[in-house]
C-alpha cells in the first residue's frame, strides 16, 4: 500500500526510474554471457534461434521499454538538476512517459513486420 504523501507523479517517476535502472543493470550481465557464445559458432548459431521464441521477443520489448523509460526520465532529471527551476514538472514527466511510449510503439512494429 502506498503512502498518500508519496501518490504524485514525481513519486511515480522516481520509481520508474530506479527500477528501470535496476533492471538493465540486472540484464547487462546476461548480456556479456550471450556475447560471450559468440565464442562458439553452433553455441551462438543455438542462441540466435532461442531469440526468435516470441517470449523473447516480448522480453526484448520490455527491456527496450524500460531503457527508453529510463533514458527520457534521465534526460528529465538531468534537465531539473542543470535547468532554471521550472513548474512544469509534471508536464515534463508526461513528455518523458510519452516518449517511452513512442520508442516502445516504434520498436514494436519493427518487430511485427
Ligand atoms: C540511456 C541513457 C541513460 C541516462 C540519460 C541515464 C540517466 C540517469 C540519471 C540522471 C540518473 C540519476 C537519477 C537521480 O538523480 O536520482 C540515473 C540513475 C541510474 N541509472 Fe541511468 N541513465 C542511462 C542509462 C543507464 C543504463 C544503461 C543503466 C544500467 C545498465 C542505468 C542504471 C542506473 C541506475 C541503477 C541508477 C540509480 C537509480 C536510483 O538510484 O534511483 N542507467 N540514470
């Protein structure tokens, strides 16, 4: 149950932020193992057809989601650090979300086609 004090959108976008941040930095080492069965061309050639499973791909999605989450709400805080101050915060965090969601829409009709 969430506090009332914490229910804002700049709550909400704090969180996004962490736990998509948490996230990739959880994927980066599955990456360099993947990298690494490059090393063996049938082990790669294994790994590059479990990819094409569509759990896989919908996993992709969600990764990429949250790095395009995680790269606008970035560009959002690092606009409040360095910026004047303005009060358009939660225009800005709606801006960042619509973003994401545009990143996540266009990667999702790459893969559809
Ligand atoms: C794509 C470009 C990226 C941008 C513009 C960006 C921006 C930022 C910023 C500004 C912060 C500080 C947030 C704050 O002041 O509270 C931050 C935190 C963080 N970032 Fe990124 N980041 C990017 C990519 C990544 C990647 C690729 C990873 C992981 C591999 C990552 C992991 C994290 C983590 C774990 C935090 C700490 C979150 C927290 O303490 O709440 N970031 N990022």
């Amino acid at each position: 149950m969430i506090r009332p004090s914490r229910n804002h959108p700049g709550y909400w976008a704090f969180l996004l932020h962490r736990l998509s941040g948490l996230a990739l930095v959880l994927f980066l080492p599955a990456h360099f193992w993947a990298l690494g069965t490059a090393l063996n061309e049938a082990e790669f050639a294994g790994f590059i057809a479990w990819t094409a499973h569509p759990l896989v791909k919908a996993g992709e999605w969600g990764l990429v989601v949250l790095l395009a989450a995680h790269l606008t709400g970035g560009a959002r805080l690092l606009m409040l650090e360095f910026l004047p101050w303005s009060g358009a915060q939660n225009t800005r965090i709606a801006v960042a979300l619509g973003l994401a969601a545009l990143f996540g829409g266009v990667f999702a009709l790459g893969l559809a086609t």
